[in-house]
C-alpha cells in the first residue's frame, strides 16, 4: 500500500486532483468527510460536544449546528484545544480504519485541508501539495459567493507557501487549464505512484541511473529534510538522528541526483530489528551492500559494518546507510561531509575525480567501485583539518 497526502490552499484545485487520481484507481480517504462523520446525528462525538458546549449546538432534528458550535468553541483557546480533544481522535481512529480496509495494493490517497498546518506530512509516502497564484483562488472563491476579503482572510490564515514547499514531494501548479492539470495528475500516477507502490509492497528500489552529475540542486537540503523526517518517524525509539550526508549535503557541489541519509542507532541489532518498518516507509533493506570500505586494512573490520537501505520511489533516490552512532563509518560520513562543506580545495580534488569517473563509467556500481579508493586517500587530509579545527561530529 501506498499512503499519500495531498492538501493545498483553500481554491487551490485540490478536489479536481483527488477526483481524477480516484477515476485512476486511487482510494480516497477524505479528512473533511470523516470529520462530519464523527459528528453525526447520535454519534458518541456529537454526544460529546453537546456535554462540553451545550445543548444550544444541535439543532431540534438532532443534527450538529455548526455556526452554534464555532461561536462557542472559537472563543478561547481552551475551548478550541477542547473541541479538538473530542474530535482529533475519532477522527484518526477512523482514517486508521479505512486505511486499513483498503487493498494491500493500493494507492490510498488522504485529502487533509491542514496537513501541513498539523505537521502529518511524515505519515505519507509521498505528499502532494496543488497550488495556484492567490489572485486565481481569489476569483475561483469569489465566483463561488464568498466575499474578496474573506478569501483572502481564510487563504492567509492557512500554511504559506514556503511552509507547503517544505512538505511537498511533488508540486502541482494548478494556474493554466484543468486539462493541463489532469495531464500533470495521470503523469504522476503512471510514472510515480504506480511503480512506487509496487516497489514498496515487493520491498523493491526502481532501477539504478547512470551516474550523471547534475549541477547543485537548490532543493537538496529541503528534500532531505523531508525524507529524514519519514525515516525517523518509521525508526521511533531506535533512530537517534538522521543527518544528510554525501555530495548532495555540500552545497554548491555538482553530484548525481542521489540525497544520501545517514540514520543513527545504538546497534546492528536495532537496525535489524527497524528493517521492516523502513521497507513499510518506502525505504527497501538492500542487502548487497553492508560495510563501509575507508579504511580496508583496518583490524577490526566489523566497527565498519552498516545496513543499507533505498527507496522505492522512482521519482526520488535515496541511499539510507543505517550505522551505529558513534562508530567509525559514522564518524567518517560526518567528517567528510564537514571537511568538504570548509575545504574548496578538497571540493575541487573530489569533484575532479568524479567527472573523470562519471565519464568513464556507464553504470553506477562501477562508479562507485571506481570511486572508493579516493576515501583512504582523502581521509587522513580530513582528519588533518578536523584535528586543526577542533571538528567534532555532532551529537543532539
């Protein structure tokens, strides 16, 4: 199963997204719906409001007055913070239901209006967030009766755009026709959605590229932030830290498209006992790779095992190395990202031997065979400049 959360701004097209993504075979949970649901006439949830509130919030047919209810939980913020008490959790106790009543193949598509303002965005797989200039979902509101100052009121009380960028795996700019929008929509499931929940239940990564270095990426850091975000929420209790490593982590650095995450725990053991639900987070183990090869002539060469882990979206690769907090690969991983971040010469030596690699080599297990032996001989020059700067890795 493939979860997905999609949200936008208020006129931002979302329901013409999750009708056309439902007409392709996509379950949809809407929160909205559930949320009236839980209120209904003789639910425990409406039984519950009238206790707190009064009996002035039903209506004389038994059903939920609305505006009733907003004049009285709006008043305060214990009032508030007690409506969402009541209703939050009959309103995940029911999303958990449908979720798991759907097929273990499918592609459940959660429609939450607040999902970035309640900060669910690691709950997903993928999320998607639809978007249109505010003057477009002014006039769309408008056309719809609601008055200009109140649309634009009700839009600058929701997520910015910066807040919804920062959540979004993919971005669907609803300006121009809903034709070109439901082109975007069938693109992404044919090309993403699809093959990634295939991967996710076969605990399989899409196919490697070749190795192509792309120029730096702006967006590098917030997608890592985003996908450590998920992997922490899978690992719970066993994930320390997760911290974004490799080329993609140096900014202004030339690398291929590959965001690579370095997840902390306190053993092997952990990491093994995590494996399943990473796979569940999109995150499949790969067992061909497990040890970290900087040093090949060390004498115990067990401190330098790891768990390797990709993901399954065919829209975004992801290496996740799964190490032991405080061990020696970890500890390297850190100090050469931090020494190439401070050291334009060590970036230009690097980025060197990388052009040469990327030009010689057609797939990426030869690249990367190619490129260990650049480690050990770069190691020492780091440790050099950690040691003359006082580098420690960090440790929050």
């Amino acid at each position: 199963m493939l979860r997905v959360g999609l949200s936008g701004g208020i006129g931002s097209g979302k329901s013409t997204v999750a009708a056309r993504l439902v007409e392709l075979g996509a379950v949809l949970i809407d929160a909205d719906r559930l949320a009236r649901e839980v209120v209904e006439p003789g639910s425990p949830g409406l039984a519950e409001l009238v206790e707190r509130f009064g009996p002035q919030i039903r209506t004389a047919d038994g059903a939920l007055d609305r505006p009733a209810l907003a004049r009285v939980a709006f008043a305060d913020e214990q009032a508030r913070a007690d409506l969402n008490a009541i209703t939050h959790p009959k309103i995940g106790e029911l999303t958990a239901q449908r979720m798991a009543q759907a097929p273990a193949d499918a592609v459940v598509v959660h429609d939450v209006p607040l999902l970035v303002e309640n900060d669910y965005a690691a709950n997903y797989h993928l999320v998607i967030i639809v978007d249109a200039p505010e003057e477009e979902r002014v006039r769309r509101l408008t056309g719809r009766g609601l008055d200009a100052a109140d649309a634009r009121a009700r839009i600058r009380a929701q997520a910015t755009d910066e807040q919804r960028r920062e959540a979004a795996d993919v971005w669907l700019d609803n300006t121009g026709p809903v034709e070109d929008l439901i082109a975007e929509v069938d693109r992404l499931w044919f090309d993403r959605l699809v093959p990634y929940e295939r991967g996710v239940r076969e605990r399989q990564r899409p196919p490697r590229k070749p190795p192509v270095l792309a120029e730096p990426d702006p967006e590098w850091p917030r997608t890592a932030r985003r996908l450590g975000a998920r992997v922490l929420r899978a690992a719970g209790a066993a994930g320390l830290r997760i911290d974004h490593v490799g080329s993609t982590s140096v900014p202004g650095f030339p690398a291929k498209d590959v965001i690579d995450l370095q997840l902390s725990v306190r053993s092997l053991a952990g990491a093994d006992a995590i494996a399943e639900a990473l796979a569940d987070a999109g995150f499949p183990a790969d067992d061909g790779i497990q040890r970290d090869n900087p040093h090949p002539f060390d004498p115990e060469p067990e401190h330098w095992l790891k768990r390797y882990h990709n993901s399954a979206d065919p829209g975004r690769p992801v290496n996740l190395h799964v190490r032991v907090h405080g061990g020696p690969g970890w500890r390297v991983a850190l100090l050469l990202r931090d020494w190439l971040r401070a050291e334009p010469e060590a970036r230009a030596d690097y980025l060197a031997v990388k052009r040469e690699l990327a030009a010689r080599h057609d797939t990426p297990e030869a690249y990367a065979a190619a490129k260990e032996p650049w480690f050990p001989a770069a190691l020492p020059k780091a440790q050099e400049w950690a040691d003359r700067t006082n580098w420690t890795p960090p440790q929050d």
